[in-house]
C-alpha cells in the first residue's frame, strides 16, 4: 500500500528589534513572504521594542530566553531575523539556539540564487554572497554551509606553511571576488555598447521598475505576450527582459523589464546587480509600477525613487503605473506625478497607459504626408527603415507616404511636406 504524502516545508521562527526606524508590522510580514519563498513556513514571531539592537545578541537576555523557548516548544528549525546581523551576533544567537540562524540579507541572498538564470544574474548572485561571507569566516559555519555553488569554501585554496584555513578561505574568496568582479564589469561594458547602439539606432527605451511582486513580468507579457515568468512569489525575475512595443502613435520602443526592488535592499545586491538596474536610469522613459491594491502602494513607489536616485536616473521622466486596480475600490492617496490606473491580469488601463507613455516619451518622429519625387528613393528607403510607413500611392508627381518621419530627418524633407 502507497500513500502519498505532502513535503513538509522547514519551520523558521521570525525575530526582530523595534527600534522605531521603519514600520516592524509590515516589515515583518514581508519578511514572511521573504520566508516563503525561500521555502519555510513560518512557526511565529517573535519581536522587541528597543532603542538600538544589542550588539552581542540583538535582543535582550530575557527575550533571547523567551527565543529559545520558543524553538524548542515548535521545533523550528531556523531563526530568521529581519535585519542584517554581526558575525558576533550570528555566532552568538546560534550558541543560545542551537540552530541556524539567517538573517535578512542571507535569506534575499539564498532567493536570488534560486531564482538567478542567466549567466550575468549567477555572476552577480554569486558576488554578492562572497561579499556578505568575506567578514563572517569567524563565525561558527552554520549559515555559510547553505551558500553553496559560490565558490565561498575555499576548497580549491593550497594552505601555506602556518597558514590557518580562515586566512585560505579569505584569501580564496578575496580572489574569487577579484575574478568575478572583472568578468562583470566586462558584461557591463558590453550592455552599455548595446545601450549606445540603441542609442546610435534611435531605439527609445521604457524601463518598468517597482517593488517586487507588483506584477512587472505580468505588465510586460501582456504588452508584448513576451512569455517572461510572472509568478506570484518575491522576485520571481532577476534577469531584464526586452520586447519590441507599439504605440498608438505609430511608434515603436524597447520595454525593458528590470529586478524587483525591496525595502531595505541589501547594499551587496544593489552593488551587484548595479548594471541591470541602471538600465533603467539609461531609459528615455521609466514605469514605476506599484501593487494599488496592497495598501503601501505610496511606500513601494518610495523605494523605486530612492534607488532611481541612488542611481542617477532623477532627470529621467517618471510615470507612475498603479498596477491590480481591478482589486480596490478606489485609488491610493499620496501619489506623485502624472499617474495610470491599469490591471495587468485583465487589461484594463492598458490602451489609456500606451497612450499616456506616448505622450510622455520626447517626440521621436513627426506624423506627415511626404510627396517625394521618383527620384527621392534613397529618401523614401530611410524613412521606410527609420520611421514607419502607414499608406502608399504612386502619383504622376511621385510617391506619397503617410508616415512617422524621424525627428532628425524632418529637414530633409521638409520642402517635401504636404500635409
């Protein structure tokens, strides 16, 4: 006799200080849904109201006694702490606990390399975790024995005389570090000959950034019907994605999908994955797309201005996208900006958002009826390649087009113009 049974996710205990520095009750619950993600399921909660978190433990003697209670009555098996914890703080909650304890910035870390697909987002994962286990080689291992696949173990390392094998490892790491840093900068290099080629081709850009979660990928696939992955989980993409879009102007431009952001994004991944992100601060035009429905919608677009500037994209115009409208009743207060209401699910707002993209975008074609003698053809063929022709007609005075001319082809035929 068989009998089928369900795989029990890990239990994970959620602990945090208070320190009055951002909302604990929403950070909390995004950290569950960091937690479930990452594949725990969550056994409670447990926080502390405290001026500053404690250097030695996070919390304090007697909620770190209530703590370990805690684990031993659910059995959990993992504390995950909603904030970036000390190679001191780790080693010494995992002494009190007696089980692994990860913070936040090693449980993004630990979704990012589940998530990671192209060789670019592997490179940058990779890099980003080496940073993160540089300074914790003193601790007692626990956490580090997940980071697997980065080359952070310093096996390959040949130990000289006297050396103790955290001086190997750290030495290993410090060169893996080095290595990877050349190889991304030299994929950096080459996404930004493609943004000039884009550039030189006078390709115009809009880059869809916001909070993770908010339905990006899903915004993309209906525009475009790219087939990107749109899962209803944190960080479902690393990867930029881009797909040719039409707009009801005749225009067409590149819509660039970009990595989700977060509150509190830690400064290794930023770092790491700076060259996908400044796609967006390259664009001509940036969504900043937000879950309407969620009730943080003003805080997610917070998060993306913030980092847009950190990137030096604040010149850069900014439509903001209010994404599952289809959900509320009513829109959000608190809004910046010129503002569409959409759902990417059902398609509702989608003709009123191409519409106000084009609107925003810097002309890049001027709509006319060009009369060009015979005799223009080399004319005609680069309006055919650089703009977009809409109608045809062969008269005895030569070939009327109704097209999108490029801006910066209008003077050439401007004495050509009829309309």
């Amino acid at each position: 006799m068989y009998q089928n049974e369900t795989q029990r996710l890990p239990a994970a205990i959620l602990a945090g200080v208070d320190t009055g520095e951002y909302d604990m009750e929403t950070s909390m619950e995004e950290l569950r849904e960091l937690a479930a993600t990452a594949g725990y399921e969550t056994a409670g909660t447990l926080t502390q109201h405290r001026e500053e978190p404690d250097t030695a433990t996070c919390l304090g003697a007697g909620r770190l006694e209530e703590l370990r209670d805690f684990v031993r009555n659910t059995a959990a098996e993992a504390v995950i702490f909603d904030h970036e914890l000390s190679p001191l703080q780790i080693r010494n909650l995992e002494e009190a606990l007696d089980c692994p304890v990860i913070d936040r910035t090693l449980l993004i870390l630990d979704i990012f390399a589940q998530r990671a697909v192209s060789a670019e987002g592997k490179l940058q994962v990779e890099l980003a975790r080496l940073r993160y286990q540089l300074p914790r080689l003193a601790g007692r291992g626990v956490q580090l024995s997940r980071q697997g696949g980065g080359g952070g173990g310093g096996g390959g390392a040949r130990r000289g005389a006297g050396e103790s094998k955290k001086e190997a490892d750290r030495r290993h790491i410090q060169r893996r570090i080095t290595a990877l840093s050349r190889e991304l900068e030299d994929l950096t290099q080459r996404r930004q000959r493609l943004r000039e080629r884009r550039r030189k081709d006078s390709v115009t850009t809009v880059a869809i950034v916001g909070y993770t979660n908010v339905g990006k990928s899903t915004l993309l696939n209906t525009l475009t019907r790219a087939g990107v992955l749109a899962e209803d989980k944190l960080f479902a993409t690393l990867d930029p994605t881009a797909r040719g879009l039409d707009l009801p102007d005749g225009r067409r431009v590149m819509l660039i999908d970009t990595v989700g952001l977060l509150r509190r994004l830690p400064h290794h991944l930023v770092e790491a994955f700076r060259s996908t992100l400044e796609e967006a601060a390259q664009a001509d035009l940036i969504l900043n797309v937000c879950d309407a429905a969620s009730g943080e919608a003003p805080q997610q677009l917070a998060v993306t201005r913030e980092l847009l500037t950190q990137l030096g994209a604040e010149d850069v115009p900014v439509l903001t996208v209010l994404n599952k409208c289809d959900l509320l009743p009513e829109l959000p207060d608190g809004l910046e900006g010129p503002a569409v209401a959409i759902s990417a699910r059902t398609g509702a707002g989608l003709p009123e958002l191409l519409e106000a993209i084009a609107k925003a975008l810097p002309p890049a074609h001027l709509r006319a009826k060009v009369l060009l003698p015979y005799a223009a053809g080399e004319l005609e063929a680069r309006i055919v390649r650089d703009g977009k022709v809409f109608s045809r007609e062969y008269t005895p005075e030569g070939v009327l087009l109704e097209a999108n001319v490029p801006v910066a082809m209008v003077h050439l035929v401007k004495e050509y113009i009829v309309g």
